[in-house]
C-alpha cells in the first residue's frame, strides 16, 4: 500500500512536472528621486479623497502634511469608505469633484478616464514614475495610451503564512517550489498535521489561488491577454493551472475538511484555524493583509511563530507577485493635483508611512530600511524584486459579473472546482462560456 506521505508528494509533483512540461516552464535601490522642497502653492486649497479611515487615515494625513509643509498649500482630507467611487460620481454629478482621489481599482480609473472625468498626468508626474517605479506600475496607470494614476499604496497577494513553530516540530522549511511544496506537505501529514487551510467559503481567495499558480504556468503575457479576454479560458495554460489546483486540493488531508469542509470556511475564519490557539492547519495562503488579523487575534507574534514566505515557483518560473493597490489620479487639471501627484511618486512621501507600518510601496528607490518592521520589509522587497513581472488581480481586472464581486462567475465556477476538482477542462469550458457572456466576445 503506497502511503499518504509518498501519494502527496508523488502525485503533486508528478502534476506540476506534467504541465510545466507542456507549457514551457517558465536588491532595491538606494533612497533618491524627493526633492527638498515643492512649488509654491501658497493660498491653494486641495481636497484628497479616498478609502481609508482609521489609522490609516492618520497615517495618510501624515503624508499630506509633509506635502503641505513642502508647498504651502493646504489640504484636506475626505474619507470615502467603500462607497467611493459613489461619492465621486455624485461630486463630478455636482460639478465639485475633489483635486485628486485613490482608487483602487483599474476599470473605474478606465472608466473615469473613458469619459474625460480624470486628467493626465503632465511631464514631472511622467518623469518621477519613470524614475521610480518598474514599467508594469506605469502600464496599470496607463489608460489609451495616456499616463494617469500613480500607485501609492500597494499589497502582495503572493504570500503564503505558516505556523513556524509547527514548521519545526515536523522538521521542515517553507518551500520555494511547488516540488518543494509536496514534500513539506507529505511531511506534515505523515506528522498528523494538516498543511493548508483553503477558505473557500470567500470565492475570492480562490480566485487569488488561481492568478497566482496561472502567473507562474503560463506567465506575465498570457496573464495580461487572460485578463483582457484576448485568450481563451480553454487555453492549455488554464487547464494546466486548474489541474495543479485540483491535484493540491483533493489530495487526502491536504487542506482542512476537505474540498467541502473548505467551502465552508470563510477567510476570518481561517485565520483563526491556522494562527489560533488549536491550529486545525499550518499553512494559509494569502495577502500580506493576514499579518493583520493575526495581530487582531493576539494569540501569535508576527515574525515569531507567525511567518511567511513567497508563493512559490513552478519548474524554475522567475519571481512573480500578484498585486493590488490604489492610485492617486487628478480630477482637476491645476498646479496643486499635479504637484500632489508627483510627490506621491517619490520616495519620499511613502516614507512618512512605511515608517509607520501598514503599508507597502512599489517604489523602487525606497529604502527599505525605512519599514517598520522586518516582517514588512521582506514583503515589500518581494514586490519591487518582482519589477515588471507584478501583475495586478486578474479577477479585479475583469468585468464585474466575471470576477469582480461576490457571486460573480470566476468566484462561483471556482468554488463548483473545489467542490470536485477533477475535471479541469470541463471546469475551463465554462469558464470560458462565462467570459464570453461577461466580455460580450
């Protein structure tokens, strides 16, 4: 009889060889780039809209004083919440929209652009992207061919936390690949541990899983025609990632109750189950936002039993961060918007945050040594490490009732996936049929 241990590891490995196979396998600069003073924009009063409130409110107003000081104007700060992109249509409806908002979102920027309600970014803003940030960062604030949005503030959604006290009990070492990943898997098991807990209760993570094993299979190409519909859901390249997933998901004791116990976790939860007190899984893939609720829990010490590491490679595939974020874009064509833009592109105002904790930047002439912690430092590198291989969230990328939103049908077929992974080409059919309905091509 062929063990747990050795059928994990097997057959997990033997999948991603399968479809590499087929498919073709595939340290941050110094601080620069601020300037020690800004125009003079005395008697000019900015407004400055976006999501946060909270700490992170305070946190970004630190970064508006330090503007304020350079340039003598005075801003102001309105919180939108999640219903931003409502408050601004309804000030653009009114004739007031605010100087410059935060959006996270690409398609709403495109939209906002589209119709002429953003302005472009002028050459200073242009120059201090250029010198700062890897060209993807430049593209995803590109819209028609015109540079809008400056990324400020960003997430790395290709981590992968673990108890590292468990780690150690079994005697393992976070995994690089995803051979290395059925290895340390079949060892936990065999240890009577299990190694993931899969929230699939969400839909959304699962969409993460996908983008972030399809990135690495087929790469940074086939992710951006994906994302825009111009391949095919059928494509090899998303049959080959499903497949991966499906052989992960419905090994034995791989993820925490199972493909359906896993539909009934939600993301919350999941934390709780792996980062609590009784861990009922050592592993949780997911954004750099998890060290967050683990320090919301208090049971563990991010850095200490808490760890993470970069999702891995599959046969050799180069570093590779899905991402997210939110871009600063001008509403108003004035002096004020531009000269607020090209401060956020410095290196300079994202240090009076990541000084701060809670918050990464994509800017590549940060120090980094101006993080607050090691934990945030590390992931932060992994994000400008990647340079023009991050890619922004496919499923945000996409039409809303494609993959934008709960219930939409990449987070439903997905979930139908998890619930009897094995058929990844029927599973991409649809898929596919979905995208065709969504894109209306």
């Amino acid at each position: 009889m062929v063990s747990r241990r050795t059928a994990f590891g097997a057959v997990l490995s033997a999948t991603v060889l399968a479809v590499t196979a087929a498919c073709g396998g595939g340290g941050p600069a110094q601080q620069g780039g601020g300037t020690s003073s800004g125009p003079d924009l005395t008697g000019e009063t900015l407004e400055v809209a976006a999501t946060w409130s909270g700490i992170e409110q305070e946190n970004f107003k630190a970064v508006l004083d330090a503007f304020a000081a350079k340039t003598h104007a005075k801003v102001n700060y309105t919180s939108g919440g999640n219903d931003l992109a409502n408050l601004i249509n309804s000030r653009l409806a009114g004739g007031k929209p605010p100087d410059v908002a935060l959006i996270a979102q690409p398609g709403v920027v495109a939209d906002f652009a589209k119709k002429g309600s953003i302005k472009p970014a002028n050459d200073a803003v242009k120059a201090a992207v250029d010198k700062n940030f890897a060209g993807a960062w430049k593209k995803l604030g590109t819209v028609d061919g015109k540079l809008y949005g400056v990324w400020f503030k960003v997430a790395n959604k290709s981590t992968v936390w673990y108890r590292a006290d468990k780690f150690t009990d079994a005697g393992v070492q976070p995994p690089k690949t995803f051979d290395e990943v059925a290895t340390t898997g079949k060892t936990l098991i065999d240890a009577g541990l299990t190694p993931f807990a899969v929230p699939g209760g969400d839909g959304w993570p699962l969409t993460d899983w996908f983008e972030n094993v399809y990135l690495r299979v087929a790469g940074a190409d086939k992710y951006d025609k994906l994302a825009t519909h111009d391949l095919p859901w059928t494509d090899q390249s998303v049959v080959d990632t499903l497949t991966i997933l499906g052989t992960l998901w419905n090994t034995p004791k791989a993820i925490e109750g199972g493909p359906t116990g896993a539909l009934q976790l939600t993301f919350t939860q999941s934390v709780a189950d792996v980062f609590g007190d009784k861990p009922k899984a050592v592993m949780l893939f997911e954004g750099d936002f998890v060290a967050g609720e683990i320090a919301k829990a208090g049971s563990l010490k991010v850095g200490d039993k808490a760890k993470f590491f970069d999702f891995p490679s599959v046969k050799g595939s180069p570093p590779s961060v899905v991402v997210a974020g939110d871009q600063a874009v001008a509403f108003k064509d004035s002096k004020g918007a531009q000269a607020l833009l090209e401060y956020l592109a410095s290196p300079e105002a994202a240090a009076v945050w990541a000084k701060k904790g809670g918050y990464l930047s994509a800017n590549k002439n940060l120090d980094t040594a101006s993080y607050a912690d090691p934990t945030t430092k590390q992931l932060a590198e992994a994000v400008v490490k990647a340079g023009d291989a991050a890619r922004f969230d496919l499923s945000d990328l996409t039409p809303t009732a494609f993959g934008g939103t709960s219930g939409a049908d990449m987070w439903r077929l997905l979930q139908e996936f998890l619930r009897g992974p094995s058929d990844a080409k029927a599973t991409a059919q649809k898929l596919e049929d979905a995208a065709k309905k969504a894109y209306g091509r």
